[in-house]
C-alpha cells in the first residue's frame, strides 16, 4: 500500500484469534529503533504514534484481494484457474462448492480480518492518552477501518465474536463467544456513522477514509440488512453532497495513470516500489491480484506473463451484449486480442492446469506499463477499487426500488446513468422487472469486482445461477475450523457444515 511502512511488533504481540502468525517472515514489522525502548502499554504518547498505529491498521486492507476472489470464484463469474486443480486449492473447493471448515483460503479472509481489526482496536483502547489536533480524524478512521474489517466477516461468516476497543490474549480468546450478526452490524453501523460525522469529504492524504467512503459503506451494510429506505436516504446524502461523478471513459478506470478520478469513494492503495515473495502475502506492498491473474507464460504485447486466476466464465462473457463497451474493457477474450495483433502467429501462451475459458479479468490484470519491482507478478501498483460510484448509484436505485417509500425515478435515473456511460440505451422499467434490471446491471457493471457471490446470495439467486449451490449452507461460507479450536471448541459451526 502507499504508504510510510509501519514497525514494531512489540505493537502487535499477539493479534486477535491466532492472527500472530501473519508476521512471521514480515521483516518490516521487526525494525525498531531504538530496541526494546516501548511496549504495547506505553507507546501512545506522542500524535506521531497515533499515525504510524493508523498506518499499521491500513495495513491489512492489502488483504482484500483474497475477499474479491472469492466473490468471483464461488459465483457465476469466474472459475478458480491457476497452474492445476491441487493449486491453492481451497479457492477450487469454492469453485466447486465443495469447500469446508478446513480451507486455507476462507482462514486468510478470517486472520487478515481480525488483525485488521485488532489494531484498529490498538489504537481505540489507548484514544484517551492525549489530546492533540487531529485526534478526531484519526480516531473516526480507525472507526471506519473497524467497520470495513468486521463488514467483510459478517459477510463471509454471519454470527462472529464482536470485540472492540481492547485487545485479547490467548486465554481470554477461549472465553469469547460467536455475537449474532444484527449487533455487529449495529457496531458496524454505529463505528461508520462516527466516521461519517467526523471525517471530511476529501482526504487530506490519497487513500484514507472519507465521509462518503463512510456513507457509502454503511449504505451497503444497510443495504445488506433489508433497511431500505434507510440506505436509500444514505446513499442520497453521498449522490447529492459529496463531490463524486462517473468518469466518461470506462477503459480508464483501473489504470494506474488515472488513479483518484471522480469516481472514486475508496481505493486500497497500493505501490509497485517495494519486491516480494509468496512466503507473507500479506506482507505484500504490490497487489498481488494483477498478477495472479494474469496470462501463464504469456509472450506479446500490452500484457504481461502471470498466474492464470480467477478467470471469467464464458457465461459472464455472453452475458454483455454486443454494444455494451465495457465488456471488452472488464473481460480479455485473449485469442480474439491475438488475433487482430499483426504479429499473431509469434505471439505465445499457456493454458494453466487448473481451467481455462479463454478470457481473463481486464480490470485487475498485469500490463508491461503497470510492473512493479520483482516478484512483478506481486507486486502490482494498480489500486484495488473497494468502493466506486457507480456501484453506489447501484446499490441506491435498489434502495430506492425496495423502500416502503419507493421512488422509481429516482431509481430508474440512477440505474440509466450508469447504462449511458456504457454505451447503453435508457430503461423504463418498473416493479420486479425494475429490481431485475439494476441487478442484471451490477453484474455487468462490477464484474471481476468481488460483488458477483454476495449480490446472488442476498437477493436469493445464488442457488439457480450456482452449480452446486446448496440453500441453507452455502449462503455462509464455514467458520475455520482450527479458530474454533483456538476457542476451545466453544463456537457453533454454520450450518451443514
């Protein structure tokens, strides 16, 4: 991420639920200067501390390529890839719908959470040690950060423990029990609203939370939760005060060279200026998602060689019409680019063991003007978009088409700005054929974004448009199985599984 890196593990001693492990290997976390001179109990006394604390609770967000991946994979958009069936194989269980408790991948979404949630923790419990100018800020951003971490659980998992403004030790992680998932998402609600009342519309600094990057998250969990008129009445606050604006050239949403443009609420930042290695993903300061995703040994031009992930279905592929200009700009279908190259018959690739379709994520994929420093294949500066306005204007005409105070209009409007950016001719649908529109929207809007599982899941497609999708289980992904056992063996597993 773009940003000062932040030390001192003391700081981190024991992250929440078994999340200590995320450090080992992770160099830049051990540098103190000078050695041994603060513990965790004494180390907030000066504003500087508050920040590089803030920075260290940012940290965790590079995390999120996991969670977009498996929003992708476990859906209709994407199968798992990669060099064969036995790689990373817990995202082909997902793939599959075959997955359990004991998946590493769905353990990463679980540990990278919780320690993003345990420092903004770190941070909330030590607010009171001083006063100074800024402190506010500083304070609703950790509030921000807790909310975003604990909607991705939620999400994932329902019913999670709950902890705020304190830490845990070992022994005390036996004793915390599953909180149900309508007092989270008050916590969740309650930390965004703060954020959003003591944050500014601009950030001073590229990457930090916003007001509208606080609106427009709680308008989704509200969204999430059925509470229709009060998301639609959110999200109305961000469209009509906040300083946002579709940009006319889809193409360039995901470049690196148009970073910050009107569109966007909130970026996962990220730089191409420091290597890495596959030993600490989370370590990473690139995103690795480019990379992973990128074409297997791939020769020629614009693109460069990767990992061959996540790959979208031909189904998603013929889901865009014709005249839609941002399916080429979402999805690659790579043998029709080799075709109108003028050097095609030297241009190479390879067909990785795990799936192909043919056709790969163009937002998030690896370009030769977008490497970072080696390993390039992690190390990618290319931003992950966490929050864009169209799927704000999205996620609103729903809202407004749900609410008990239903306004088509509004949503009809909202719906066919985003349609006439792509090309795309206005609808003037109502009732249930209204909602299937906008839906159908999301998925061509925000395709490869991460939305696709969630989106199915929680207006009740998921089971007719996911082979192997089982109603009752797989709306919940499993609690791992091994952060049961940390608890002692006290936590419920969900359901069928």
């Amino acid at each position: 991420m773009k940003k000062n890196t932040f030390v001192n593990r003391s700081l981190w001693a024991l992250s929440l639920l078994g999340t200590s492990i995320l450090y080992s290997g992770c160099d830049k976390f051990l540098d103190i200067n000078p050695l041994y001179t603060q513990d965790s109990e004494n180390y907030f006394q000066t504003p500087i501390d508050y920040e590089r604390a803030l920075t260290g609770a940012y940290d965790l967000l590079q995390g999120s390529f996991m969670s977009f991946w498996i929003g992708e994979i476990a859906s209709d958009n994407a199968i798992a890839g990669g060099e064969s069936v036995s790689d990373t194989e817990g995202l082909h269980e997902i793939d599959e719908m075959s997955h359990d408790a004991v998946n590493n991948e769905l353990r990463l979404v679980f540990q990278w959470n919780y320690a993003g949630i345990s420092r903004a923790n770190y941070i909330l419990e030590f607010k009171d040690n001083i006063d100074f100018s800024g402190k506010d800020q500083i304070i609703a951003q950790a509030r921000f950060l807790r909310a975003f971490y604990y909607s991705e659980l939620v999400k994932f998992f329902g019913d999670v423990p709950l902890i705020i403004d304190k830490r845990l030790g070992a022994k005390e992680v036996q004793s915390v029990s599953r909180t149900p998932k309508s007092e989270v998402y008050a916590q969740i609600e309650a930390d965004l609203q703060y954020a959003a009342d003591n944050l500014p519309w601009t950030a001073s600094q590229k990457g930090r939370a916003t007001k509208g990057a606080a609106l427009s998250l709680l308008g989704k969990v509200q969204l999430y939760q059925n509470k229709f008129d009060a998301s639609a009445a959110t999200f109305n606050t961000v469209i009509t005060e906040g300083p946002y604006a579709l940009i006319s050239d889809y193409t360039k949403l995901f470049t690196v060279a148009n970073e910050g443009h009107t569109e966007t609420v909130f970026d996962v930042e990220y730089t191409g200026a420091e290597g890495g290695g596959y030993g600490c993903l989370i370590c990473l300061e690139g995103n690795a998602a480019p990379g992973f995703q990128g074409i297997r040994q791939y020769n020629g031009p614009v693109y460069g060689d990767g990992n061959s992930y996540n790959l979208p279905t031909q189904n998603l592929y013929d889901f865009f019409g014709a005249n839609d200009l941002r399916r080429d700009a979402s999805i690659l279908n790579l043998d029709a680019f080799i075709a109108k190259q003028s050097n095609s018959g030297s241009i190479k690739y390879a067909k990785g063991g795990g799936g192909h379709t043919g056709f790969y994520n163009n937002k998030y994929i690896k370009k030769i003007g977008e490497l970072g420093l080696p390993d390039n294949d992690l190390t990618s500066p290319v931003n992950y978009k966490a929050i864009r306005y169209a799927d704000v204007l999205l996620m609103s005409a729903e809202a407004n088409a749900r609410a008990n105070s239903a306004d088509e209009g509004r949503s009809r409007s909202q719906l066919n700005l985003v349609r006439n950016r792509a090309g795309l001719p206005a609808l003037n649908s109502s009732g249930t054929q209204l909602l299937e529109d906008i839906w159908n929207e999301r998925r061509l809007e925000l395709s490869g974004e991460g939305n696709r599982f969630f989106d199915l899941v929680r207006t009740g497609k998921a089971q007719n448009a996911i082979n192997g999708f089982v109603p009752g289980k797989h709306e919940l992904f499993p609690i791992p199985q091994v952060e049961i056992d940390l608890a002692g063996g006290k936590w419920q597993q969900n359901p069928n599984y």
